[in-house]
C-alpha cells in the first residue's frame, strides 16, 4: 500500500498544478505496479534527448509544460550536430527535417531549467555518492550509478526520469531498496580469457552474455581486474541491458557495496553459477559481428562518449596517418573532454586523419537508425556493443556491424576493410 | 485442461487471446509497428506475429527507447492484447504498457511462466490479479 505525505497528495490532486498532477501520477502508478510503500528524494535526473522521432518530444513536452525542473536534471546527446552537418556530408534534406525538432526539444530544456549536458556521461557535472538516490534513464548510466558509484537508481525511460526532475521524488522500489541489490547469480571470469588483458569491447561481450545467461537475476563476477576502470564497468552495464533486465552489477573489491563476495550475495547462496570462458567469449563475439562484407563504410567510436583516455587512444592511432577517402569517422564526446581533447590538440590530430571529433551529439546510433541508407552506410565498426545490439538488430541487418577494440576500429578506418575477427570459434 | 494462475498487476485491465511465449528477455523494438510481426534476422520468433496476442517473456531488456515502443504499436494498430512477465519487470516496460494502455501483469517463477505454452488462450484479469489458461485437446 503506497501512502503519500500530504505534499505529494496536493501534487497528485492538482495543488502543484496539471503538469505536476501528470509527474505524480506517473509516479503512484509505477510506484503501485511495483509495490512501493512510499516516496522518496531524488536529487538528481538524467533524461534522453537522442531520438528524433516526434513521440520523444511528445512525452518530454508532457512532463516539462510550463514547469521548471526541482532537481539537477542534465540530458544525454542531441542527435545531430547541425552546425557540422554540411562537413560531415549529411544530406541536406535529413538535416532540413531534423532542425525544427531538436530545436524545439533544447528550447524546452532551456525553458525548464534542463542542464544542457547532452552528455552520456551526467556525474562529469555531479559526482555520485554510495546510497544517493537519482533518477537516470539511458542503459549506460544507470547501470555505471548502481554498480561503480554505488548510488541508486532504477532503470527508467524517459516518463520516469521527467517525473522525478519536475517533482524530486520516486516510489521507493526497486534497486533503490537494499534488499533488491544483492546479487543473486555468480559469473567466474575462467583465467583463459585473461581478464587482465580484457579490451573495451571484451568488457562489453562480457556483459552481453551476463544478461543472456541472468536474465533478470542480479550478477556477482569474480575474476576481474582489480583496478578495472568506470568505462569497463560501463560497457559491462550496457551489455547487461542491451541482453537483460540488469540495472545493477557487483564487482567484488569494487561495487562500494561489495567489499567481499558476503557483501555482494547479502550473506545468501548464490541461485547459479556460471564461467566465462574462451567459448563464450567467441560467441559473443560470433553473435554481435553481423557484418557480412569486409568493406566498412563508418566506423562510430564514443558511444556512449568517449571518456579522454580513449580520445589519446584514437589520437595516437591516427597521428600523421589519413584515413581511407570513404569511410566516415565519427567519435562522440562530452564538453569536459571535448575542451580537454582541443586543448590537448588531440581534435586536430584525428579531424587531420579525416575523423570528426563530436561534442554535445551521439556518435552516430541515433542516425544510424533511421538514416543509414542516405548515409550510404551498410556496415559500421564500433567498440562499444550498442550498434550491435540496437542498430543492426533495428535495422534488421541492413546495417552490418563489426564489433572490436579500437585498434581494429581505426586500423579499419584507414584501410576502408575490416581485418580479421579477434575471437574466432 | 484449464488453470488459473495469481499475478501482480504492473498495468490494469482486462484482455484476453492467444498465448505467443518467448523464453528470454525481450525489447519492444524487435516487433515491427508496420505489421506487428518480429522480423529480426535469426531471432527464435521470426515471423510470428504479436497483433491481438497475449505477450509472454520472462522480462524486458533493451535501450531507453522501450519506454514507447508498445505506444507506437499501439498507435500502428498492431499491439499485443495483455503482457504477461516472470518473476520481475523490467522498469521502462511499465511505462510502455501505461502509455499504450495494454494489460500487463508479471510475478510469475520460472516453474509458473514454464507452465503457459504457445497458442494457450489466456484471459489476463490484471484488475483482480490473476490470469486464467485454457489449452485445447487436454483432459481436465
């Protein structure tokens, strides 16, 4: 039974106005389907901003009409750089099409109080802190909240993340109580694949095949790097939600909550346990490389955004080096490391190669999904395992893609050919 | 043979058709909203076809954009007629059932969820919380 403070119920009884009335509402019933007993704060938001289509806007404009924001609230990327669109060689009509849309959409966030981040990356603004609570949409943050910082957060959309900016609260259910956090599954990382020597994209295929074998049970790995990074931690998170219904992970010695396997399990038995080895890496690999032609017509790094680190890294690959006439590079970023990455002369490096260092947009899936054939892109190399797991499954294969490292991804940037796939069965 | 089965109710109505089962998580976006059918190369479900059926798959998975994707099959014409999950929800699937108003219930093991099979028609009553299967040619 969820029982409201006498705030809460003025809001949901119109007190606070119709859009209000709209955010709690959205909240009680969430919060009934899901058995909550009871609000609580938020402090922080994340929304979407990425998707053209109208319905985003439709639903954004729902929950921001003629209110402002009570919470922090920054959004992920636009989906298109307008100003760069000409030099990027994107059609014209495409661009045309898109203005008036994303537009309007950062004219509402202006007008509600949104921070205009347009960043996968929202703790660059706010750092998290161990039992935070937040509202986060976007299967990269919410995972990364829950499982590096230690906040909480349920995996929200859109509605729900705009219903706790406008009201500062959430029902109280879910991965923000304790007793859903404990892990229930253990995932044994088998010395064979060498965790130690694990590349971004390895990370991901780990956590693709986690969701695939959990499903909905929470996951405890062991045998991992000690000094594993956010990004690992991140493109595990968004493998985990790309396969399963998996906002939260423990990484022993690493999730704040998970000192120890004790800690992670919450002192209980493990429902399973399962061990990640040479063929189950393969197979990932087998089922997110679905490109059939060697030939890459794009290869899309930074999504989600590139942290500085893999910015040097692309930099140091490209430098002095041109990519092939045809291919298109695009690497997403967020303004931190954009700034930092210009300062550096690391922008100039990889746009000399022929590259386009993005800030405030996605590197390329939002496009992907609907403008591929006028972009004349058939297969796409990526690092991250979004444009397997969204882009060639949306598209339903039209767009091929190969999944890598970053070195197979630039060196492919500069042949125009993908060569070789790492982990053959 | 006929069983009842007791849920929890993640979006309220009442409905009722024939069962389509997935065994594992499932996005919104493998349904195309032109025709309702799943025509994602190599998926298990290839060519089956969602319209007027009772959706049944241990729980969602999938990128923000799950959060419509019932809404815009529903606008298209082509949406399931209820939902049902196992044991637990995937968060964004709940606004997806409300936005589209289609009857959603989960809570049900695996040994439960293992018990509905393909072509069951089920009456999904997620105003009083249970569900009913009905299979054809079975002894009571």
């Amino acid at each position: 039974m969820l029982t409201l403070n006498q705030e809460e119920e003025k809001a949901l009884n119109g007190g606070y106005g119709s859009t209000i009335q709209k955010a709690m509402d959205h909240l009680v019933k969430v919060g009934e389907a899901l058995g909550a007993r009871r609000m609580v704060k938020v402090s922080r938001a994340h929304l979407l901003s990425m998707e053209v289509a109208d319905i985003l806007y439709e639903l954004t404009y729902r929950m921001l009409e003629k209110v402002q924001v009570r919470i922090p609230t920054t959004t992920n990327p636009l989906a298109v750089d307008l100003n760069r669109a000409g030099e990027m060689n994107i059609p014209r009509d495409i661009i045309e099409a898109m203005q008036p849309g994303i537009h309007r959409l950062t004219q509402l966030h202006k007008n509600a109080g949104v921070l205009p981040t347009y960043s996968c990356h929202p703790h660059y603004l706010h750092e998290l802190a161990l039992g935070q609570r937040v509202a986060f949409t976007e299967f990269n943050v919410a995972p990364l909240a829950n499982s590096w910082f230690g906040a909480r957060t349920n995996l929200g959309g859109q509605t729900d993340a705009l219903a706790s900016a406008v009201t500062g609260k959430a029902p109280e259910c879910g991965l923000y109580l304790m007793e859903n956090r404990w892990g229930e599954v253990v995932i044994e990382i088998s010395g064979e694949v060498e965790p130690d020597k694990f590349d971004s994209s390895d990370y991901g295929a780990l956590g693709y095949w986690a969701g695939q074998v959990c499903v909905d049970r929470i996951p405890v790995y062991v045998g991992l790097k000690k000094d594993i990074s956010s990004r690992q931690v991140e493109y595990m998170g968004v493998g985990q939600v790309l396969a399963g219904s998996l906002g939260m992970m423990h990484i022993v010695g690493v999730t704040p909550e998970s000192p120890t396997m004790e800690d992670a399990l919450g002192r209980g038995e493990p429902e399973e346990k399962f061990v990640f080895g040479k063929k189950e890496l393969a197979k990932v690999y087998a089922e997110l490389n679905t490109a059939k032609k060697t030939k890459v017509d794009m290869v899309c790094l930074g999504c989600p955004h590139c942290p500085i680190e893999e910015v040097i890294k692309i930099a140091q690959l490209l430098y002095g080096k041109r990519i092939e006439k045809n291919v298109r590079l695009w690497i997403g970023t967020s303004q931190p490391t954009y700034f930092l990455a210009k300062q550096m002369g690391l922008v100039d490096i990889i746009e000399a190669a022929g590259g386009f260092v993005l800030c405030n947009v996605c590197a390329g899936t939002g496009l992907l999904l609907r403008f591929a054939d006028r972009l004349g892109v058939q297969v796409v190399a990526n690092n991250g395992l979004t444009l397997s797991g969204l882009v060639s499954r949306r598209t339903r294969g039209k767009v091929g893609v190969y999944f890598g490292n970053i070195e197979q991804c630039i060196n492919a940037a500069i042949t125009g050919y993908w060569e070789g796939k790492k982990h053959e069965i | 043979m006929k069983f009842s089965l007791k849920v929890q109710v993640a979006h309220k109505g009442v409905a009722e058709g024939s069962a389509l089962v997935y065994r594992k998580p499932f996005p919104f976006s493998d349904i195309n909203p032109e025709n309702g059918l799943i025509d994602v190369p190599e998926h298990e479900l290839k060519g089956a076809n969602i319209c007027d059926k009772v959706l049944v798959y241990p729980c969602g998975c999938g990128a923000s954009t799950e959060d419509w994707g019932l809404y815009i099959l529903k606008k298209a014409g082509h949406a399931p007629k209820a939902i049902i999950n196992g044991r637990r929800i995937f968060y964004i699937h709940i606004t997806g059932a409300m936005l589209a108003d289609i009857p959603m219930v989960y809570g049900l093991d695996q040994n439960c969820l293992n018990l509905i099979r393909d072509g069951d028609h089920i009456k999904v009553d997620a105003e009083k919380g249970f569900i009913e299967v009905n299979r054809k040619g079975q002894p009571e």
